[in-house]
C-alpha cells in the first residue's frame, strides 16, 4: 500500500521533497497498512479493534525506536563502565514510563476500542487474498 501511495504524492510538486510528506504522510500510512494487516488476526484472538490506533502509533512508534537506540547504548556503555550503562538505562526507564503513560492517555477514552465477535477463518482468507 505505501508504494502506490508515495507514488502517487511523489507527482505532487509540493510534495514531492516535502518534510511534511515525509513526517507526517507516510508514517501514517505505515501506521493504517500495519492496522489493516493485522486488524483480523487481533480481531480474531483478542474480539477487540483499537479505533486510535493510528494516532498513538505516531507517538508510540518514536519513542519505542528511541528505547532501542538508548537500550543498545547502554550496553555498549556497560562494557566499559556501568555508571554510564546506569545514566543510559536511566534516560530509558523516563521514555518507557513516558511510553506508558502515552497508553493510558489513548486507551482512556470511551470510544478507544470497539468489541466484536471473532471472525470467521474463512472471512480472515478472503480478506488476505483480496
């Protein structure tokens, strides 16, 4: 899905090196063909649809790379000194509580998440052959 739709923003002039094109428009592309590949396997198991997906996803999705980043740091600072692997893991526990808060602020609304009965494996097929 994200090819078709970078080409067809990409005939844009303004769009075409546009900063908003790529900081806004395609992470949330990336972020509707992940929901809408994964949306009937989550249906399936946990009978449960997230309707702020898309939105939390480009919060979510930042601060989890930056977890990585600041965990691979701190292992690499714990080969030399682990005060430094501290000071990194630090700065980690901060992004990660920040992460959790970010979840309870998305799933604090009443409308966050839509309950259905689990699909049939058949229509879960269709659906990925379609």
């Amino acid at each position: 899905m994200l090819p078709k739709v970078d080409n067809i923003l990409s005939k844009s002039r303004w769009l075409k090196r546009s900063t908003i094109k790529n900081w806004l428009i395609i992470p949330v592309f990336v972020s509707i063909s992940a929901t809408l590949f994964t949306l009937p396997i989550i249906v399936y198991y946990f009978n449960v649809f997230s309707t702020v997906v898309i939105f939390s996803n480009l919060v979510l999705v930042p601060l989890t790379s930056l977890t990585v980043i600041i965990g691979c740091l701190s292992a690499i600072f714990g080969m030399v000194s682990s005060s430094l692997a501290q000071i990194a893991s630090a700065g980690n526990w901060l992004v990660l509580n920040l992460i959790l808060e970010t979840v309870k602020f998305f799933s604090a609304f009443s409308w966050s998440q839509i309950e259905h009965s689990s699909p049939a494996i058949f229509s879960i097929l269709i659906f990925y052959f379609l």
